[in-house]
C-alpha cells in the first residue's frame, strides 16, 4: 500500500512545501495590497492562499502520476517550480512589478512545456496542470495590471 501513495505524498508534500517555504519568506511583505491600485477584477486576499493551495496539490498528484508511469519526473517539473518560487520572492520582497511580470511569462511557457511532457506519458497527469496554467495567465494579467497601475 505505502510503495502506491508514496510518490503521491512526495510530490504533493514538495509541491506544498515549496509553497510554503515562498509563503513564509513573503509574509512580511503580504501587505503588499493595502498600498498598490489593483486591477479590475483583481480577486480578495483570502482566495490566494486556496487557489495556491488546490495547484499544489494538482501539481504534484500529476507529478506522481508521471513518476508512477516512468519511474521519473521531467526536469521541467523542478525548474518550474523554482521559478514559481522565485516569482513570490520577486513580487512580495523586492516589489519588481515589470520583472516579477516577465518572471511569469517565463513560468507560463515552462507549464505549458510541463504539460506537453507529462501528457505524452499520462494525459491525466496533463489535464491536472491546466488550472495552474489559466491561474497563472490570470496572475500575469494582474501583474502586469498592477506594474502599469503603479509605475
């Protein structure tokens, strides 16, 4: 039973963890939202951390999927997400809205090339990270809303 789930608990508590991690690095700075103009339909604070928290999980049931059928997880898996922990480093710590911006459309292309790389081996490991590439479209689209808001 344990060698079924074990890699469902590793990715998803990575996936978690890495959420985590970038959540306590930027908590200081979450205030973020009570001095910038947001833009149109720019969501309440409390959905963030629900939303992240649900891509997590979907994020790393794919990865296991993945690692279930190969007995490996494509490299663009890690590299994405180093770069969506580096986006909230980015945008909370450093208040880089234009670079924080550019940093997703970076993210954006490495789930997209996620997504082809995991639906070659399981199309339901594909389907899983399409919420996290629509939120992240989304994201871009306030980022970016909020560097122009805010310049």
């Amino acid at each position: 039973m344990w060698q079924k789930i074990k890699p469902f608990v590793y990715y998803i508590g990575l996936s978690l963890g890495v959420g985590a991690v970038a959540a306590l690095l930027t908590r200081e700075n979450m205030n973020i939202y009570d001095s910038i103009t947001e833009p149109p339909l720019s969501p309440p604070m409390w959905l963030f951390p629900v939303v992240w928290s649900i891509l997590y999980v979907l994020m790393g049931v794919g990865a296991a999927i993945v690692y279930k059928e190969e007995g490996s997880v494509p490299g663009v898996f890690y590299t994405q997400l180093a770069v969506n922990f580096l986006w909230s480093i980015i945008f909370f710590n450093l208040r880089m809205f234009l670079l924080s911006s550019l940093w997703l459309v970076l993210l954006i292309f490495l789930i997209w090339r996620m997504i082809k790389e995991f639906r070659v081996v399981d199309i339901r490991a594909a389907y899983l990270q399409y919420p996290y590439l629509v939120w992240c479209i989304f994201a871009l689209y306030l980022n970016v809303g909020i560097w122009w808001l805010n310049k």
